[in-house]
C-alpha cells in the first residue's frame, strides 16, 4: 500500500470580498495511499468542508489540482461517495429504494442484480429487516446507516465523510464508528473524513492531518497513528501511546493551530512536504523517594512549632 492513490497537489481556495479576496487556505499538499482512513481536524472556520467539496467535484479551488487514481477533478463523480452530516435521504423512498436508487445510477443492470447489490449493503451496515421502511420510520443512527449503505454499495473510488456521526448521542455515535471500522477493515475502503472529535480521530484514522486557523489556512502536521491497526474501542485508551498522541493534537488544537505561522516563521517549512510526526510514549513520573521517620518528625515540629 504505498502508491499515490489521491493526491491534492498546491490546492488553495479564494472567495471574493469587497474590492479583495480572502483566502480560506493555501498551497495544501497531501496525498492518501489506496486503503487508507485519513481524518483532517482542525477548527471551524479553517477550512475542512470547502476542502472535502473541492475532493468531491462540488467546488472548484482557485489554484492547483486534486488527483485520484491518476485522474484531475473536474466535477462531482460517482466514484467519489459523500457522506455528510445530514443523512440527505429521499424521504418518499424506502431504505431499499434509497439504497437502490444509488445502484442504478451506476450501473444499468436488471432489477434484480440491483436489488441484490442494495441488500448486500443493507445487510452490511446491520439494517435487514428494515428495507420497507421510509426515513420517517428510522432512528438518527439507522438513517445514518442508510447512508453508510448508500455510499458504499456503489463501490466508490473514495468515501468522503463530512462529520457524519456529529448530531447523534454518544451512544450510537460510538456504534456507528465501529460499524464504519468494521466496514472499511473488511473492504478495504479508502477514507477521507472531516472531524472535531480527537478520541473518533485516533480510533479510525491511519492518519490524522492537524490544519491550522483560519484564514490563510494550512496543513501543519500529519500524525502518523501508533495504535496497532486491530485497536478495539473497550481498549485502546489503554495502549501506552494513547494519550501521547491525544495531547500533542489538542495542544495543537488548544495552543499550536493559533501561533503556528510563527511558530514556523524563519524555518523554511515546505508545504509540499508536511512534516509527519508519530507520538512516543511519555515517561512516566519519576516516584517520589519514601519519607523516613526522622524527616516526618521534623514536619511535625515545624507544623507545632515546637
């Protein structure tokens, strides 16, 4: 897994203002391996979505060009699936003919070969049994699904994955980033994902990208993740490496995405080549040596004062 499957190469996006533009960020460089589960984090405002548009063939940067497989962007395609915070379903549609509208529009197969691909995707994502159902009918989390089945039964080049699990309480978030785990570990699906959440970061991601405020936005750092690949949510906040690699992204978050222009100010930092970093485990604190008696009998006349 070590050829260039996406590519975005000195990307930067400008909007228009009064008698000036402003730029959101500038000359981005990145580039995915086939397979790969890449999060970019970052705070509002910096960039992260017109980013995911630009991947999705909806926006147009003002400089550069994204590559996949070895073809520019030049609009939206059904090679790239978009996930979005919203689960966006046709609400007159079953779960079925959600799923099954996507598959059609891929391909022109008979009926039911495409109802085959749909169930396989339904299955999938864990909604069998709920194929007659309307969004009406479902819960946040099962529309969600819906949506993760929609994406992936038209087998897409790359998943773009815009905060999808945001608006849902912490207990169904947690099982739809397991299933979404599960999947591409299974199929080996290449994703790109947008996040606020470190902890979800470290759980799914090969690679996190840490961007900094905007405007003028960059890519900072990559965390290369040092959790092994078969990380299990009961355990993983457990692995020695873990919190290593939670505080240098939320002291990046908290301190470094504010002050990183100077920062790097003077040091020729090259955006085409963003620095990776992989956290080592922090030492542990050194025990204190042991009190003797004659020490807390000294504490004890100096608390007296006698």
């Amino acid at each position: 897994m070590t050829e260039k499957f996406m590519s975005i190469e000195g990307v930067t996006r400008r909007f228009p203002a009064a008698g000036s533009a402003t730029t959101v960020f500038e000359d981005l460089w990145l580039s995915m391996r086939r397979g790969e589960f890449v999060c970019i984090i970052g705070h509002s405002g910096c960039g992260k979505t017109t980013v995911l548009n630009i991947l999705a063939g909806l926006d147009r940067p003002s400089a550069g060009a994204v590559i996949v497989d070895g073809q520019a962007i030049e609009g939206p395609s059904i090679d790239r699936a978009v996930i979005f915070q919203s689960h966006a379903l046709l609400p007159w549609r079953s779960v079925m003919g959600n799923v099954a509208y996507a598959v059609a529009s891929r391909w022109h197969r008979p009926r039911r070969e495409i109802v085959a691909q749909a169930q396989k995707f339904i299955d999938l994502v864990g909604l069998t049994g709920a194929e007659a159902k309307r969004p009406a009918e479902l819960s946040g989390g099962m529309k969600q699904r819906v949506g993760i089945a929609r994406a992936l039964s038209i087998e897409p080049k790359i998943m773009l994955m815009d905060e999808p699990f945001s608006a849902l309480d912490a207990l169904t978030r947690g099982t739809l980033q397991d299933e979404v785990r599960r999947i591409c570990l299974t199929t080996g699906q290449t994703v790109f994902m947008i996040t606020h959440d470190v902890d979800e970061a470290i759980y799914l991601a090969d690679r996190i990208v840490l961007m900094t405020n905007g405007p003028s936005a960059v890519f900072a750092e990559i965390v290369d993740n040092p959790l092994p690949k078969d990380r299990q949510r009961a355990d993983f906040h457990r692995h020695p490496l873990y919190y290593a690699t939670r505080n240098h992204i939320i002291d990046f978050l908290i301190a470094r995405s504010r002050s990183f222009a100077a920062e790097i100010a003077d040091t020729g930092f090259d955006r085409r080549h963003v620095p990776v970093v992989r956290p080592l485990a922090e030492p542990a604190p050194t025990p204190a040596a042991p009190v003797s008696t004659s020490q807390l009998r000294l504490l004890n006349r100096e608390r007296t004062g006698s």
